[in-house]
C-alpha cells in the first residue's frame, strides 16, 4: 500500500528557522508531504511551502527567514568586556523584543507600557502588520488553496477556549487564518475570524499532532512532527532561562500527553479489527458492534518521526523564541537540516508493521525514549 507522507509544525516565533532548515533537507530527499498540519510559526512555513510550487518552496523559506533577521550594531562601545556585550545572546534577544523583526511585527505604543498603572490600555505588546506583508508577497493563496497540498491551520477560540481547525478541504484559508494561528496573547492580539476572535493554536495543541492523526485514515501513514521546544533542560542559571524552561515544560508535556492518548486510541481501534475478524458474521451485523467494529477496519500503520529542535543550547541562551538575530536564525536553520538528515537516516526503512503505531524521537542526533507515553 502507498505510503502517506504528512508533516506537522509546531510554534515557536523565531525557533521556526529550525523547520524551514528541516523542510530543505526533506525537500532534497524529495519527501513531498501531501498534507501539512501547523501552528503559528509552523503555519508561516506551512504556507510558503503550500502557497509555492515545488521548486521555489526552499528559496521562499530562506527568503522569509532572511528578511525577518534583526542585524546586530556594530557599536564600538559594546566591546566584549561589557556585560551586554551585542556578541551575546541575551543582548541578541533584548534587541529582537525590544525592536521587533523586521519581516514579522513591530512595537505596539501604547501595548509596551500599558502593564504599567496610568498609561493607556491595550491588549497586546507587538503588531503582526509586517508578517501580514511579507507573506502577501510571498505567498499564493490561490496554490495553497488549490488540494495539491491539504493545509491545516489549528487555533484557539478566545472565548470559549475551543481549538479550531482551518482545513482546505473544507474552505479556503486567507491572511487572517495564518494570523489568527499566530496570535499568542498578550504578545500578539486576537484575530477576528467571522464572528470569533481567534489566539495561537500552541495555547491548546502547540505540536498539532491529533489534529494531524486522530482521524482514521486508508494508507499507511509516514508522519515527520518537528517540536521546537525541547523536553529535556541541563538546568538553570537565570530568570531569563527560568521562563523559557516554563514555556518549553508547558508546551513538550502537551506534545507527551497527546502521542499517548493517539497511541492508545490507535491500539483500541487494532483491537475492534481483531475483534471483529473473529466474530461470526451474524453477531458483526448487530447494529451495537457495528458502528464500533467500522472504526476498527479503518486503521493502517503509522510511523510517526518525531524531531525535536536542540539548537541555540549554549549556557547563557535565553528568551529564544524572541531571539531573531542572523547568528541564532542561521544557527538554527543548519541545525534543522542537519538533525533531519541524521533522523531519516536513523529511520531508514523502519515502519510500523499492519496497524500499529510507532514513534521515533530524536533530539539532535540522539534517539529519544519514547516507550513512556502510552501502549505500543
């Protein structure tokens, strides 16, 4: 049987250079993904390889992630013996999320001070204005709507809290999905959709994965997942790291608990197509088992590769995902393509066997125990 090839992005901000580095080594391998499932900055790269044909996919990734590159000064002042020196990392991601990305958003006055009492009110720190213009440019909607790849975009209802799925399958997607799946408050403000106001789909599912592989499917399945925050930590020296630990254990906790619930989802449904190969014909008529036993013929292998993004890893990395500047933005794309590479190669031809579930986690080059988070 075919194989399917799928591939899901998570959200990071300025992380997202480590799947776009990834996409190029995919894209060199000619894996082709036939389906895309994205959040936030996940959905921007989603885009420019849906909305791009096959051959200019790369270009517009690196092109985008060039343009949102924040140049550090040259200052003579800010020699390596002071304490901020602009060589550093910290001073790196000051600068990015003090002045923003040039491709992405920018400062929103009064947003940067109205945490402070007297100033006036608004509901998020940065403006995406930029972002909207720099994928008008760089992106056909008329290609990324065309089926030639089904692109999902997962958010976040405000309101209600409901996760949202925008699938060209069901309806085109325009400016404001990508937007709205980018909105993660109080960075960035709430998008109106219709009648919704719309947030970051990271706030429920950061690395979508059950909205990629719930649903069951005809072929086996090939599913290449890149998370940008990773699992593991060699421990803490600052605030400024202590944060980003907190994001990183916030978001890779939902990564765990969702490939367990898919895992055991997965070994029910194996289960019901057993089951139902063994019941006599009259007694899989029964209109109590049927609908149950139907949902167990549906189930195929899937073999998911899961990447997790080691990159900027150095002892005094902090506030990363606000970090924009060419040295971590290129550090991360060679380390995206360089990970993918080894993980391919560490895959080779190793598959789920007929109606099971597999998981293969890497970090960096180093293989993850994955054995903890649900039934094989």
């Amino acid at each position: 049987m075919t194989e399917h090839t799928l591939l899901v992005l998570s959200g990071g901000n300025a992380l997202g250079a480590y799947e776009a580095g990834a996409y190029e080594t995919l894209h060199a391998q000619g894996l082709h993904p036939e389906r895309i499932v994205a959040v936030s900055t996940g959905a921007i790269n989603a885009a420019l390889i849906a909305g791009n044909p096959p051959e200019k996919r790369v270009e517009r990734l690196r092109g985008f992630w060039s343009s949102a590159m924040r140049e550090t000064p040259g200052w003579p002042m800010m020699s390596t013996h002071w304490p901020l020196a602009w060589d550093s990392n910290r001073a790196r991601a000051l600068q990015s999320t003090a002045l923003g990305s040039p491709a992405i958003y920018h400062p929103r006055f009064p947003g940067m001070l109205s945490m402070f009492p007297g100033m006036p009110m608004d509901t998020s720190v940065y403006d995406l204005a930029p972002l909207r213009k720099t994928l008008e440019q760089s992106v056909d909607f008329g290609r990324l709507n065309s089926g030639e790849i089904r692109l999902t975009v997962v958010a976040v209802d405000m309101c209600s809290g409901e996760e949202i799925r925008f699938d060209t399958t069901e309806a085109p997607l325009e400016m404001d999905h990508l937007l709205a799946s980018c909105g993660f408050v109080p960075f960035f403000s709430p998008v109106s959709v219709g009648d919704r106001l719309v947030v970051d789909g990271g706030l429920a599912s950061n690395l979508p994965l059950e909205a990629a592989l719930a649903e069951p499917f005809a072929k086996d399945q090939l599913c290449i997942a890149i998370d940008l925050f990773r699992r593991r930590s060699q421990g803490l020296r600052t605030v400024g790291q202590a944060m980003d630990r907190q994001l990183e254990l916030l978001l890779s906790t939902q990564t765990c608990r969702a490939l367990a619930g898919l895992k055991q989802a997965h070994a029910l449904r194996r289960h019901l197509r057993l089951l139902g190969e063994r019941l006599p014909e009259s007694e899989r008529a029964d209109p109590a088992l049927a609908q149950a036993l139907a949902e167990g013929a549906k189930i195929e292998a899937a073999t998911t590769l899961l990447l997790l993004n080691h990159a900027c890893v150095t002892h005094d990395a902090e506030m990363r995902a606000f970090d924009f500047s060419r040295p971590a933005l290129t550090e991360r794309w060679d380390c995206g393509r360089s990970d993918m590479a080894h993980a391919l190669e560490a895959l080779g031809s190793q598959r789920a066997g007929p109606g099971e579930f597999m998981v293969q986690a890497f970090s960096g080059c180093e293989p993850l125990d994955m054995s903890g988070v649900g039934p094989a």
